[in-house]
C-alpha cells in the first residue's frame, strides 16, 4: 500500500511539473544581434565620462530648457543596452549579460521614453498625462512614472524626470509617432500640452 501511494504521489508530482512546464510562454527573441549587443556594450563603456543625458543625446528630441517645454528620449534596444554598459563602466564593473537580456526581452514589448519636463511650480507634473499619437491613433501608457513634485534647479525651474512605456502593438519600427503631454490647468496657469515628434526608423 505505501508503495502505491508513493508511485502515485509521484506520478501526481510528474504531472503537476509537466503541466507547468507546458503552460510556459515561448522564449521572446531578443531585438538585437549578438553583434549589435556588443556594440552597444562597446558605445555605452567608451562613454563613461559623459552624462546621461550627453550619452542618449543622439535619441532625444530637446525642445527647450524652460517652463512648458522639455526633454524627452526614446529608449531604443540598442540605448538600453548602451546605458546598462555606460552605469557599469561608471561603477567599475563588467556588464551583466543576464540583466542585458532581461532588458532586451521587455523592451519588445513596449515603445519607451524617458521624459524631463520644466515648470515653476513643485508640484506641476503631478496630474500630467500621457498619450502616443499615430497613425490617426491614440494610444495609452502601459506603464509610467513621474514623481509628483520636480526638483529645483540652479536656474529656479523645477524638472520632474519619469519613464513612461507605450505597448508596441502594431505600431511598425519606421512609424511617425507623437509623444503628448498634457499639463492640467490650476488656477494660476493654462492646460499645456507638450508635443515630442519622433520618427522611430531615424533611431538606432
């Protein structure tokens, strides 16, 4: 009797396992070639004297320095990995290829920016709203972040810096697209609504 008990304990544990391994999703490809990854690794690492903002220059639409405008990047595969490279280069330390990986695979999924946003006030950023124009299409954040009150600067704006993530859908990589902000308005100033252009295929 214990025998059969043990087999069939066994047989229930055999099946449990193999019905989890069967309800596993397929492994995501990664956007990038092995050569495109190292690539990215060499950019990010020979770069680890400059800023962040300086390293993602070449993926930022800059629309100014002052209130109501501001700063906003698109965060492509290959930046991702660039900035992975370029954090460690700063810290000493050699690239993480599984967090390199883990990076790749959300990145799939989703059309991401980093936006820094200008303004007078602490607390202005904290109703701002968020919405990717294309194609006659608006489309809603999957995920974002930006921290209810900025930080004052030495030229007394205040700047709030957040990531906000689009899921990618149908939108195709050489898509036009429009990154929309909208700032409420209070009882002091007017609704603003900050628009960053970016034509995807023009970023590496």
């Amino acid at each position: 009797m214990r025998r059969l008990i043990k087999t069939g304990l066994a047989v229930i544990i055999v099946l449990i396992l193999g019905a989890g391994c069967q309800r596993q999703e397929p492994e995501v490809a990664l956007p990038l070639s092995e050569a495109e990854i190292q690539e990215a690794i060499t950019y990010g690492k020979s770069r680890g004297q400059l800023t962040a903002n300086e390293l993602l220059q070449d993926w930022t639409v800059d629309l100014g320095y002052e209130q109501g405008r501001g700063r906003a990047i698109f965060i492509t595969p290959f930046a991702r990995v660039a900035l992975l490279a370029w954090q460690a280069a700063k810290t000493g330390r050699d690239v993480n290829r599984q967090l390199v990986e883990i990076a790749l695979r959300e990145q799939v999924r989703f059309l991401h920016f980093r936006v820094s946003l200008y303004g007078d006030e602490p607390g202005f950023c904290r109703k701002a709203r968020f919405a990717l124009n294309w194609d006659g299409q608006k489309v809603e954040p999957a995920s974002g972040y930006v921290p209810a009150y900025g930080d004052f600067t030495r030229d007394y704006y205040v700047v709030a810096t957040g990531d906000i993530k689009f899921p990618r859908g149908s939108i195709p990589s050489d898509a036009e697209v429009r990154l929309e902000v909208t700032i409420p308005a209070t009882k002091e100033t007017k609704e603003n609504i900050i628009v960053f252009p970016f034509h995807l295929a023009a970023y590496r």
